[in-house]
C-alpha cells in the first residue's frame, strides 16, 4: 500500500542562523514498518521528524509521503496522512479544554459533533485519560499533558503515526501503557526516543542519526546491541540487554 510509505532521498536542512541540521539523509520506509530513530543530542532527530509532515520543507533532496512529493502546496494534503506527536506537549495543546483539543483535528477533518464525541471518548479512552475531558490542559501533569497530545494525534487516525521523545515525560506505568499503545497501532510508526528499551520493544528496525547524517540502518536488535557504535552517539545499551 504505497499510501504509507515515507521516502527521504538525499535531504538537506540548514536554519536560518547556518545550522546545517540535515546533511543529505536518504531512507525508505514501507508500509506497517515501526521504526526508532536514535542518536545523540543535537544530532539532528527533531528536525528530521518535523519534515514527516511538513512543518519543514527539505532545501535539498526530496520527501515524499505516500504518493505525495512534500512541497508548500502538498502540505496540507500530507498533515491528513502524517499524525505528528512533537516532543513538548505545550505545543500541541492550545484549547480550553481537553475535550476541546481531542476533537479539534477531526472536526478539522469534517467529522459530524456526534462522531467526534464518541471518537474523543475512544482515544481518551485508549491512553487512558477519559476523567480529564473537562480539564484545561495546563493543570495536567506532564505525563497526562503527553497522553493528551498522543490522544489528539491518533483521533485523526492518521496513516503514519511520527512521534518525538513520546516517553521523556512519563512515568513508568504511563510509558508501559504507551509501549502497548504502540505495539496495537498498526501502521507505519516513526519514534524518537534516548530511551533505547522503548525503541527495542516497540521498532523492528533502527535508524542512528549522526550529525546530520544516517551511521546506520537496520534490525534494532542488531543495532541496539552494538555497543561501539552507541558510545559512539553517546547512548547506551538498552537495559534490557545489559548483562550484569
Ligand atoms: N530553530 C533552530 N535554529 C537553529 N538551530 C537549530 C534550531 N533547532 C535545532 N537547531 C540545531 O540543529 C541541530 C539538530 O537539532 P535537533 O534536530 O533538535 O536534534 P535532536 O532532536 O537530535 O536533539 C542542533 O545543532 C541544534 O542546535
Ligand atoms: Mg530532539
């Protein structure tokens, strides 16, 4: 199904003070496929995942999602297929209330007020957090700030689920519940995260991104247990895999 597929071929990204973030990436993921992208502080991640939807726009090199070559015009047609979960809640909340936020994208997409109430329900629902409905999000804890945000980007059911440290927040029973979260959602899944155990349980495949560019690319079993290579990117085994 050639809709879920992200292709990066050779994409530049340089900010407007001169930092060359993304130096020539170039990778292929196909439908279904979950995949972790790794790396040290500033190596490049965030940036990375912001063009999944568009927020930026390679400046070299090409991107394209599903059948759709990201540009200006594209975007808009992109952010249906692409649900963006951004690293720091506070972006992705704005509304009054919870509920206000949930049922935001799909009465963007056109939904009917009933069927947007029965879908906040479901995903609030899902992550857990259907007491918070008439909460207003800034007197959430972190760890329901983040559920809420994930739960806003899945009531779109978008097609490619692109997600940003999601576990940085959490406590432990929360990031369990969303490992499983992860595990159940079935399309094609791209996670940053430092937190190697997460990426292992959740991503068949790993991609470490050094500087602005991909060291490696392959099964993340592989990959996370190449403990050269992670010191390297200043990461650590997973501990899971650490033997003691
Ligand atoms: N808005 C910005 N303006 C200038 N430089 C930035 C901006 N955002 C990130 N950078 C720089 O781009 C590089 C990659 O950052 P980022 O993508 O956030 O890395 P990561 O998510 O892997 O920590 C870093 O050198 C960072 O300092
Ligand atoms: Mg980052």
């Amino acid at each position: 199904m050639s809709h879920h597929l992200v292709v990066f071929d050779s994409v530049f990204f340089c900010y407007p003070d001169g930092t060359e973030a993304i130096k020539g990436v170039s990778f292929r993921i196909t439908h279904g496929e979950s995949v972790g992208i790794v790396g040290a502080n500033g190596a490049g991640k965030s940036t990375l995942l912001m063009h999944m939807n568009g927020y930026l726009i390679p400046m070299k090199g090409s991107v394209i999602i599903g059948d759709l070559y990201l540009d200006k015009k594209t975007r808009q047609e992109i952010r249906k297929k692409v649900g963006v979960v951004f690293q720091n809640p506070d972006d992705q909340l704005f509304m009054p209330t919870v509920f206000d936020d949930v049922a935001f994208g799909p009465l963007n997409l056109g939904m009917s007020e009933e069927k947007v109430r029965e879908r906040v329900d479901e995903v609030l629902k899902t992550v857990g957090c259907l007491s918070l409905k008439d909460k207003p999000p800034h007197h959430l804890s972190a760890g329901q700030k983040s559920a809420v945000a994930i739960a806003s980007v899945i009531a779109m059911r978008p097609d490619i689920l692109v997600m940003d440290e999601p576990a940085s927040n959490l406590d432990p029973r929360s990031r369990r519940q969303l490992i499983n979260l992860l595990r159940e959602f079935e399309h094609t899944k791209v996670i940053a995260s430092h937190d190697l155990d997460m990426i292992l349980d959740v991503c068949k495949r790993c991609i470490v991104i050094k500087e602005g560019r991909v060291v490696a690319d392959g099964p993340a079993d592989r990959i996370l247990s190449d403990r050269v290579q992670l010191e390297e990117n200043n990461l650590e085994l997973p501990l899971s895999l650490q033997r003691l």
